[in-house]
C-alpha cells in the first residue's frame, strides 16, 4: 500500500477501485463511508504522508471530532466517485 500513497493521484486512483468494487459487491453507501472512515483512521495513526495533499489530510483528520472525520471520509469517496 506504500506505493499508491506516494502520489495522490495514484491514491485517489486506489480508494476510486474500491469504492467500485464495493458497490459491485452491493455494500451500501453507509458501509463504504465506514470503511474509509477505518482506513483514515489506520493511516493517520501508522503512515507518515508522503506529500503535501497527504499532510493536509492528516492535518485535517488530526483536529476532526469523529464526525468530522466521517465526513472527511464521506467526502473522500465523493471525490472518486
């Protein structure tokens, strides 16, 4: 997973593949949002970003209440859909 979040781009490309074959696989809107939820959570406590889009995520996730942060993820998948 290292690779993909060296570049946005391709990060966005990676989380967009999973959003889709969450969907193919019927898991609902609700479901998918939890688990970007799970991996901001997983990334901000055991990945260093590796650029500036990164930083300001994690900068953003960082000072987020949970809800915030739901929505953070909610809006994450907005932006690959």
């Amino acid at each position: 997973m290292a690779s993909v979040l060296t570049n946005f781009e391709d990060w966005k490309k990676f989380l967009a593949e999973r959003v889709e074959k969450g969907k193919n696989l019927g898991l609902s809107e609700e479901t998918i949002s939890n688990m970007a939820y799970e991996i901001g959570s997983f990334l901000e406590e055991k990945v260093d970003p590796k650029n500036e889009q990164e930083r300001l995520l994690k900068d953003l996730w960082d000072v987020g209440d949970n809800e915030e942060r739901k929505t953070i993820a909610k809006l994450m998948i907005k932006l690959v859909d």
